[in-house]
C-alpha cells in the first residue's frame, strides 16, 4: 500500500473506532453503570457502618467530591470510551494495513472482523480471564500498583503469544496444510497461555460478603462492552475498507453516459 492509502484506512480506523465507540457507550450506560452504581452503594454503606463510631469520637468530616458521580457516569464514561475506540481504531487500522492479504485469502471485510476477533481475544479475553475486573468496594487500595502491573503484563503476553502462534502457523501451513497448521498454533497458543496463568500469582480480594450475583452482572457487563467495541471496530472499519479499496462503478445519470466496466 502507498502512503495515500494507509493514511486514509488510518483516518478510516479512528472513525470506525468512534462509531464502535458510540454502540459501546450504549451498553455501558444501560448495562453497566446500574451494577456501578449498586456496589458504590454497597461501599458506602459499608464505610458508614464502620465509620460512624470513629466519626462520632472525632467529630467526624465530610469529603469534597472532586468529580460527582452524575458527571462521571456521562461525560466522564463517553470521553473515555469513545477514545479508547478512536485510539484502537488507529491502531486496528495500521495492522489491517499489515494483515492484508498476508494472513491468508481474505478481503477487507473479512480481515478486519477477524483482526478484531483476535484482538479481542488477545488483548481482553486471555487477561480478563487471569485478572477479571472488579467493581468499586472490591479490591485492596495498597495494592493496586500490583494489580494493575500484573494485568498488563498479561496482557503484553498474551500478545506476543498471539504474534508467536500466527507466525508458527504461518511456517507449519506449507508442510501440514492450512487447517493442520492452525489447529497447532491455537494448541500452542492455549497451552502457553496456561502456562502464564499458572505461573503468574493468583489475585483474590472480593470480600466475602459481597453479593456474587452484582458481581456476575458487573463482570460480565464489562466483557459485553469489550465485545460490541472490537466487534462494531470490526464491522466499520471492514465496511470503509471494503469501499476504499474495492470500490464499485458509480450508477450513471439520467441521459448520462454508462461508465466503462473494468
């Protein structure tokens, strides 16, 4: 591809990652933060109920809110999602433009949908699964730094991992064949992978009191979301691929003369 063209799928990218943006932003507000909502609830009685005692003896205070909860379950939760999407939109859009045509016979539509699919996999799925999110009044606040390493070395891991496994494929495919040589490196990807999971600490800090269904919905919002993203990314920036690489003839005019096929 000439630099005209990468410019324009990269363009393409962010627009597509705002429009995923946008259906994401939907499932979060609707499905999201009512189980954010509820554990804040949960945290602060919690904090009442231990606090009074020691509030009563000292003549207690109340703390300045920096950010109301209104402003961040809206303004503050559609800023970060929609540039979370317009940045990994970029990003998808710059390895489509390396992925196509070099994983196999695909076309742009279909490339980016599994560029997608993969890149939910690899940078959500496989850390989500060893570190899953936590709602508020979950989670030791000394050991955040931790936590939050250990996460993203997961995640950096996992792609590498990917990476490794498509590379591997790519190699076994002339001697085993397409299908022989991807089933290998989806082995080889999953036994690494639980390989990491084993050797990496185990992190648990959900209180035992703490309702094991908001917890389910919280989880499972948060993967919901993740999915709409990657999968609207897919979608859009497949869709504007398809039209700036395969465009098609233009209907002619009324009385106009009828373009020449290619």
């Amino acid at each position: 591809m000439n630099s005209a063209t990468v410019r324009n799928l990269l363009v393409r990218g962010m627009l597509a990652g705002l429009a995923a943006g946008v259906l994401a932003l939907v499932v979060a507000y609707f499905f999201g933060e009512p189980n954010v909502d509820s554990a804040i609830g949960l945290e602060e009685a919690h904090t009442h109920t231990h606090g009074d005692a020691g509030a009563d003896a000292g003549g207690g205070h109340d703390e300045e809110e920096v950010v109301s909860r209104s402003l961040q379950s809206t303004a503050g939760l559609a800023t970060g999602i929609l540039v979370y999407g317009v940045a990994f939109g970029g990003i998808a859009a710059l390895a489509f433009c390396f992925a196509l045509g070099r994983i196999g016979r695909f076309g742009p539509r279909a490339t980016a949908l599994l560029l997608s699919g993969c890149a939910l996999l690899a940078v959500y799925v496989v850390p989500y699964l060893k570190y899953p999110v936590n709602p508020p009044a979950v989670g030791d606040p000394d050991t955040i730094g931790k936590r939050t390493t250990l996460y993203f070395l997961m995640m950096v891991l996992s792609v590498l991992l990917a990476i490794a496994a498509t590379l591997l494929g790519k190699r076994l495919a002339p001697t085993l064949g397409t299908w022989y040589a991807t089933v290998a490196a989806v082995a080889a990807f999953a036994v690494a992978v639980g390989l990491a999971y084993a050797f990496l600490p185990v992190i648990n800090e959900v209180p035992d009191d703490f309702p094991a269904t908001l917890l389910w919905r919280f989880r499972l919002s948060a993967l919901a979301i993740q999915t709409v993203l990657w999968g609207g990314l897919g979608l859009f920036l497949g869709e504007l691929a398809e039209r700036l690489l395969n465009p098609k003839a233009v209907p002619s005019e009324p009385g106009g003369a009828v373009p020449a096929a290619r």
